[in-house]
C-alpha cells in the first residue's frame, strides 16, 4: 500500500482522509481547486446535502510574522465535485471542512502543491 501522503485519487489528485469513513481528493492550480468526497474505496460520492469551505494558511514573513488565514466556499460542481476559487498569494497549506447530513469533517492538512508563477506587467 502506498504512503497516504503521495496517494492519487481518480482524479489524480492528492488522496487523504475526512472522517472514519470517506477521503477526500484535492487537485487542480488554475485559478480553481477541484475537490471530490471519496468513500473508502476511492470512488466518488454524490456532493447532495453537502457543503463546507476550504481555509488556506499562509506562513508569516520577517516583515509580518503572524499567519494569516483566507476561507473560501466550496461550490457544488457537478454531481460529486466542489471546485474553490484560489487566493491571489501563494499558501502553505489548507484545510477542508465539509458538513454531511449534520455530520462535520475536517481534513488533514494539504500542502499547496500549486506552483504560482508571478508575471510582471
């Protein structure tokens, strides 16, 4: 079995765990992340009664040590998807939490595995 950490989803995205009993996949860096409620065998479930945000950290700098944090909506996209606007900056990392039926998950944290390229005008 593969580490959980490098695990890829059908979507071929980064694969980890919400919850006892789903997973959750998170891939994409234009403009939108993609993200797919997974049940334990990886194959993605209805987004129905489902919602939640997405919470991406920043770490501080010398100039500004403090961490600060930007939330975003996770929108329904399609009938198993949730896509997310991506901030402006780069993030370190971010965090899901997603409410199932009165049920709240909170994921891991995923590391940005975006790479933003800065283009001066």
């Amino acid at each position: 079995m593969m580490p959980q950490s490098s695990q890829r989803g059908p979507h071929q995205g980064a694969v980890k765990p919400l919850g006892d009993q789903h997973q959750l996949e998170v891939l994409g860096c234009m403009d939108h992340l993609e993200l797919y409620v997974l049940d334990k065998k990886l194959q993605s479930t209805s987004n129905f009664e489902m919602k939640g945000t997405i919470t991406f950290y920043y770490a501080g700098t010398s100039e500004n040590p403090k961490r600060k944090e930007l939330t975003a909506p996770l929108v329904a996209y399609g009938r198993d998807g949730f896509s997310a606007k991506l901030p402006e900056e780069n993030f370190s990392y971010s965090i899901v939490t997603i409410t199932i039926f009165d049920k709240t998950l909170v994921s891991p944290q995923f590391p940005n595995e975006c790479t933003k390229i800065s283009v001066t005008k």
